[in-house]
C-alpha cells in the first residue's frame, strides 16, 4: 500500500513539475516558483525513477539541460515566443537538475556497490 502512494506521489509530482514549468513561461520566475520546482525535481528523482530507468532518465535529463542552456539564448531573436521560451526552459532546468543529481548519484552508488 505504501508503495503505490509513494508512486502516486513520484507520478504527481512529475505531471505537476512538468505543468508548472511549461505555464512558467508567462509568469515571473519568483524564487518560491523555482523553489517548488527543484522541490517537485528531488520527489521525481527519489521516486518516480527505478534504477532500470536511470540510464534512459539520465539521457534524457542530460539532453534537456544541453538544448535548455546553449539553445535558450537563441530564442530571444523570435521576438514574440523567444523571451516566454526562454523561460520554459529555465524552469524546466529549476525541475530536471535536481532529480537528474539525484538519479545520478544513485547509479552512482548503485555502480560502486556492484
């Protein structure tokens, strides 16, 4: 029982994180918005990641911080969705980077105990 809540919970608090970021780009990125969001990233990456997912997770997490920080600034020349892009990615950064972190260091761990 305990365990389904725990993944209820992983799988809210990814829909959540992901809605939040995306709506973000019209809202002002305030330091309780980005607080929540690093908040919601630490539940994903402790409970909504199995370690036969951290491989394809990392991948993708390390892919989304790439294109989020070098391609971000190239958004700005769109003048009409360029600055709310812009700050799409950023909050999805604020969202991803902690789970990534935590789903890194237990492969990690999981790698060093093998």
């Amino acid at each position: 029982m305990a365990k389904s809540m725990l993944d209820l919970v992983g799988k809210w608090a990814f829909l959540a994180g992901v809605i939040i970021a995306l709506i973000a780009g019209w809202l002002t990125l305030s330091a309780t918005l980005v607080t929540v969001l690093m908040v919601l990233g630490l539940l994903v990456g402790l409970l909504n990641v199995n370690p036969r997912e951290a491989q394809h997770f990392l991948l993708a997490s390390v892919s989304l911080v790439i294109v989020a920080a070098l391609g971000g600034s190239s958004f700005n020349q769109i003048q009409a969705v360029g600055p709310a892009l812009q700050q799409i990615f950023q909050a999805l950064l604020s969202f991803v980077v902690p789970a990534t972190i935590v789903v890194a260091l237990a492969a990690l761990f999981s790698v060093a105990r093998d």
